[in-house]
C-alpha cells in the first residue's frame, strides 16, 4: 500500500513532470483511480498541504494552459 506522501508526490509528478493536465479529457477522478486512492483521501492532503482541493488544483494547470495560448500583446492588457 501506498503512503500519503508517495501518493501525493506521484500526484505532483503527475502534474509537474507528466504535464497530464494537458489532456482536456482528463479528469480530477480519473487520476485518483490511477493512484488507487479515492478522491475524497486526496483532497484531504491536497487541502491540508495547499489549501485547495484536487479539481480546483487540475482547473487551475487547465486554465494556465489555455492562458498560454492567448496571444499575449498590448491590446490584450487594456
């Protein structure tokens, strides 16, 4: 069985190393299946460690994501 802290450095891993987040069709519930541990377990860690729970922590690397995207000019800043 995993630790706490495996598990949750496997979820960074996931996000930082991985860039999983850049697959739209992936989701919050879809990683803790890949972890093997339930959603409501992680977000307890997530929470305690960066005040957010899981789906907020994968929307915020998603939104990131699209920002990236936007052609960053002037105009868009007024």
């Amino acid at each position: 069985m995993k630790t706490i802290a495996a598990i949750y450095l496997n979820f960074s891993q996931m996000l930082l190393e991985d860039r999983i987040y850049e697959d739209p069709d992936i989701s919050y519930y879809d990683l803790c299946a890949a972890l093997r541990v339930s959603p409501s377990d992680l977000d307890e860690i997530l929470y305690d460690e960066m005040g957010m729970k899981g789906v907020e922590i994968l929307q915020s690397f998603q939104k990131l994501l699209t920002l990236q995207a936007i052609t960053h000019t002037r105009e868009n800043f007024k």
